[in-house]
C-alpha cells in the first residue's frame, strides 16, 4: 500500500540509494506531518496495541509508589523533576498522581515533565491530565530537563527508538538497509562495513558467526549518556520498563504492530506501530560503564508483585465487588508469563549512593 511517507522514502532511495532501518523507522514515526504518531493516537483497546496503563489503573498506581519511596530515599527534595518519558495518553501519569496523592509533600514538590516528540500526543496527554488540575510542562527531548534532583520513568518508550540493523559477512558487519526491489516495494539490502558504529554491536555478540543478524540501539546509549552526565551532577534515578531480553539475543525483531496484528514493517510506513526488542543486557553494560549504578533487569511479573500488586488487586476487589473478575484478569494479563510477565522487563539506572530501588532484590 502507498501512504505518502512511503512515497517520499521511495523518492528518497531512488535519489540517493538505500537507507538505515534506522532513518526509516524514524520518519514512518515522526515525519511531522504523516508519520505514525504525528497523526493520530493509537494507544488503547480500539486501536493499534494496549500497553500496560491501558490494561489497568493498578500499574501507574504502583510506580506512582514507586516514585514516592524513591523521592523519600532521596531525602525529599523539593523541588524535583518528576519526568515520564514518551508518556503516550497520559494514563500512567494521571495513575501516578492518584496515588501520589497519598504520600505527604511528594506532589507538592514534584515538576511533573513530560517528554514527548508528537504534537497529537502532546494534546492527548494534556486532554487527560488538565482536568485533573495536574500541572505538566511539556519537552521535546531529555537533555531539555533542567538541573536538579529528578525520577525518570519511560514505559514503552525504549522500543520506539530507532534501531540499525546488521549483519556479519566474511568476518566483518554490514549495515542492512532499505532499499527498492524491481518492482518498487521496500526491501532489505545489504550496505556498507560499518565503521566507528560497530562498538554498538552488542558485547555477547561481537564473535558470532558470519551470517547472524544484531540490532544496534544508539538510541539506548544516548539516553545513557545523558542520565550519566546528569546522574554525576544531581541525584536522580530512572526507571525503565520494556519489552526484550535479559541476555542480548541475535535476529530481527523490528516489527510493525497494526490493529493488535504483527505486519510487515516496511509495509505502508506511517500507519502501523515500529518497535524493536530493547537489549537489556547491553543496556545496563552501557549504563555501568557509564557511571550508573543499575538494578535488574526483572520480570515485570515478578516487580508487580514486589510492590504489592496482589494486595492493591484485593482492595481494589473488596471496594468493586462486582469488578472482581475484570481485575483478576487485569492481574493475569499484567504478570502471567505467557502474557506480559516475562517479556517485559524492568530496570533502574541511579545516581551512585541511594538505597536499593523498591522491588529490585540483591542489588542496588
Ligand atoms: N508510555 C505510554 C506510551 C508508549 S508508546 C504507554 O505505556 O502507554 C511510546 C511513546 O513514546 C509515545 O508517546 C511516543 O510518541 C513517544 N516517543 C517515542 N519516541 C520518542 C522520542 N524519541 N522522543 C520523545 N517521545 C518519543
């Protein structure tokens, strides 16, 4: 199918020849005008894919706590940067601050922040949360949050950052691109020996043999590297949940999401979700070479439950008899493994020297 980006990505190839996944990806989701996000909101049971806010209330509420005790541990500063990372409708936020609500002082000293690179979410999130009487100011970018104590948090917002792509051959990593087929549709093509970028290459990867496929996340790293800059100045934690595997695995997992459907990624871009499997290996190597103190990755089944999932279930069941089942289920579809227990992952980056993060054992 041809949509206008694939038009102008078309255009684009045929002048000055294939492009990363990365390019790609970026403007199938962010060309201002006709990419993914710029046009429409696709978050919630009517639309392309349900993430965990959408499912139940009970999951901001816990990380609400969550930042709480984390803001606690801080010594309670006021004020600090309470900053939600890609926070698509505004749900997990407006959870937050309900249950925020219960914990003395911590609203009254939060500068609640929004990341955000959509126009149309940005007005989404602000539907949501200006009726709650929640003062948000809104960001295009993390480097943009002031200094100072701050709690990040980013759901789903890892698998949106673009990806490259490669693939070893005679020793050496190749850039897999997109390129034109004979009959104009977008295609894999192979590309140049990567240079300085091959240090993306995940650690656990680098001797695999010729043939095997990686992902190579600069995005990651760029986030890294700005909450270490940031995390040596002030004190600060943040807060990482996402889809992808506790060991750096080998294979493509970009993939498109449309109506609740897996879809061809290179198919009409702009009307279908783009994401690839965060590499939490990898992503806490980076974190810890830069300086970051990091905890996890966990299951999110298993973090839910730490933080008393179960017992939030029970209150809100004996407060909602006539809910019990739809919360049960909630529950179920949040932790059971085959759901979105075991896929989705949580991890915590800290500034050195604060206590342990809440629902993470062992280490700090
Ligand atoms: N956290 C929400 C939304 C997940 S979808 C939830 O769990 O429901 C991903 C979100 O990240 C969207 O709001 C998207 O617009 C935003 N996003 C993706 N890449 C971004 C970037 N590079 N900069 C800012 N926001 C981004």
């Amino acid at each position: 199918m041809s949509t206008p980006i694939a038009v102008r990505i078309a255009d684009q190839i045929r002048n000055g020849g294939p492009i990363s996944v990365a390019a790609f990806m970026t403007q199938a989701m962010f060309d201002p005008r006709d990419g993914y996000y710029a046009t429409k909101n696709p978050i919630g049971a009517g639309e392309d894919f349900v993430t965990a806010p959408a499912v139940s209330q009970m999951f901001g509420e816990l990380i609400g706590l969550w930042c709480a005790q984390v803001w606690m541990d801080m010594g309670k500063p006021v004020p600090f940067h309470l900053v939600e990372l890609g926070p698509g409708t505004g749900q997990m936020m407006s959870d937050i601050v309900r249950a925020g609500r219960a914990v003395p002082g911590f609203l009254d000293a939060a500068r609640i922040t929004l990341i955000e690179a959509s126009a149309a979410l940005k007005m989404v999130q602000g539907r949501t949360l200006t009726p709650m009487g929640i003062e948000a100011v809104w960001m295009n970018r993390i480097e943009e949050v002031p200094g100072g104590p701050a709690v990040f948090i980013g759901n789903e917002f890892l698998d949106c950052l673009a990806v490259r792509q490669a693939v070893k051959q005679d020793g050496h990593w190749h850039e897999r691109m997109v390129g034109l087929d004979d009959g104009g549709a977008f295609t894999f093509v192979m590309g140049p020996q990567l240079g300085q970028e091959a240090d993306l290459v995940p650690d656990r990867l680098r001797d695999a043999p010729d043939g095997t496929l990686v992902e190579l996340r600069p995005g990651d790293r760029q986030v890294v590297e700005v909450l270490s800059r940031r995390f040596a100045e002030y004190p600060g934690r943040a807060l990482f949940i996402d889809y992808g595997p506790a060991q750096s695995e080998a294979g493509d997992t970009f993939q498109a999401i449309r109506d609740h459907q897996k879809a061809d990624p290179l198919n009409a871009p702009g009307t279908a979700d783009l994401t690839a499997r965060v590499d939490f290996e990898q992503l806490g190597k980076s974190a810890r070479e830069s300086g970051l103190q990091t905890a996890g990755p966990v299951e999110q089944g298993d973090w839910l439950k730490a933080l008393g999932l179960e017992m939030r279930a029970a209150a809100l069941m004996r407060s909602s008899p006539e809910k019990k089942s739809v919360i049960a289920r909630q529950v179920m579809r949040l932790t059971e493994p085959d759901q979105m227990g075991s896929l989705f992952k949580v991890m915590t980056f800290s500034a050195p020297g604060l206590p342990k993060a809440p629902g993470f054992a062992g280490d700090g």
